[in-house]
C-alpha cells in the first residue's frame, strides 16, 4: 500500500479503498475453483483489512476520517441485514461475512478503548454479525479456508473470541422468539447511549 495512512489524507485515501473493497464484497459470490488464486479470495484479502484495521482502530471522533469510518460501518451493517432479511436475493454472502468478522474482530483486538469501538454504529455492526452467524446453517468452508483461516488464526480459534469481546461491550444476540428476559435484566441499557442491551438466556 502505497499511501501514508499516517496523515489524514492517507486515512482518507485507505477508507476509500475499503468502502470500494466491502461494496465488491456484498456482491462477490467466490466460485471454489478461484480460492487462493485471486487477490479476494485469498489469505492477501485477509492481509490487506488486517493491516487496513491496524491503520484506522484509534481513530478520533474529531478526525474528518472518523465520520467517513462511521459511514463504512453503518454499510457493513446494512449489507448484512439486507442479505438475512432476503437472502434468495442474493448471491452467497459468506465472503462479506468473514471480510466483516475479520475487520471487526481485529479493530476490537488493537482498539477495545478506543472512540470508534464505543460507538452505536459499530455496536449494531457486532450485532448483525452474530445474528448472521446464528441465522446460518453452514458456511461455506472454502472461504473459511482459503480466506479466513491461517496457520495462526483459525475461525474455531476466532469465534469464541470474538462472541467474549462482544459481550464485553454488552452486545449479545436476543433471546429465542417466544422467551422473555429474567425480570432484573430487562431494563439493561447500552452502555454506549440508549439502544437496549439484547441478553442470551
């Protein structure tokens, strides 16, 4: 990368590629044949959000960089639920799930105190991630092989993780349809403004 993601200007100039990179991936149904013979779906793709998170986790909210960050996240999440709410509409959309788990994940790693983490944006994010997650069946496993997973961090090695640092922020997936919070829990509040905290029973 060829950019100084140091200044204002890099930043500006990486999340523009991120935003080219995740509105491709919302569209980008990988055939089998291409896993680890293409920039995309291969460990490179990977690379390139794990350096791209590194540059922009503790990012200021008085930055001009912070609010372009903001809408990036704010279309992640719309991405995901869109692809759940009507998924016969869609192509596959496991590739946006784990180009998203890997951003987020790592963002959490490298800036759990940092502004963007606390934001309701990036919380709905986690959330639909997990509801994505819960929602479906089986992933496909040459994505989770030959995009995800390393010889260093696996998804099996990943995913705990991440459900415990989500919880960490008090963000969880809702109870089952039909089952009601314990009664000294349903008046929880986000710890981040007013959104209600959703609890696993």
């Amino acid at each position: 990368m060829c950019i100084d993601i140091e200044c204002i200007e890099g930043q500006g100039k990486l999340l523009d590629i991120l935003k080219s990179y995740f509105r491709n991936t919302a569209k980008y149904d990988p055939k089998p044949e291409d896993a680890g013979k293409t920039t995309y779906f291969s460990l490179v793709g990977k690379d390139f959000l794990l350096k791209s998170t590194y540059a922009l986790c503790k990012l200021q909210s008085t930055s001009p960089p912070f609010s372009q960050h903001q809408n990036l996240l704010q279309h992640l999440t719309s991405s995901l639920q869109d692809l759940q709410n009507d998924p016969t509409a869609h192509p596959s959309s496991d590739y946006l799930f784990f180009a998203s788990l890997t951003y987020i994940l790592w963002l959490l790693r490298w800036g759990r105190d940092a502004e963007t983490v606390k934001t309701d944006i990036h919380q709905h994010l986690i959330l639909a991630i997990l509801q994505y997650h819960a929602r479906t069946f089986q992933l496909r496993r040459d994505i989770k092989n030959r995009f995800y997973d390393t010889s260093v961090f696996t998804f099996e090695w990943d995913w705990p993780d991440f459900i415990r640092l989500a919880e960490g922020l008090g963000v969880v997936l809702p109870p089952p349809a039909g089952q009601t919070l314990p009664a000294d829990i349903q008046d929880c509040h986000h710890p981040a403004g007013d959104v209600q905290v959703e609890v696993r029973v």
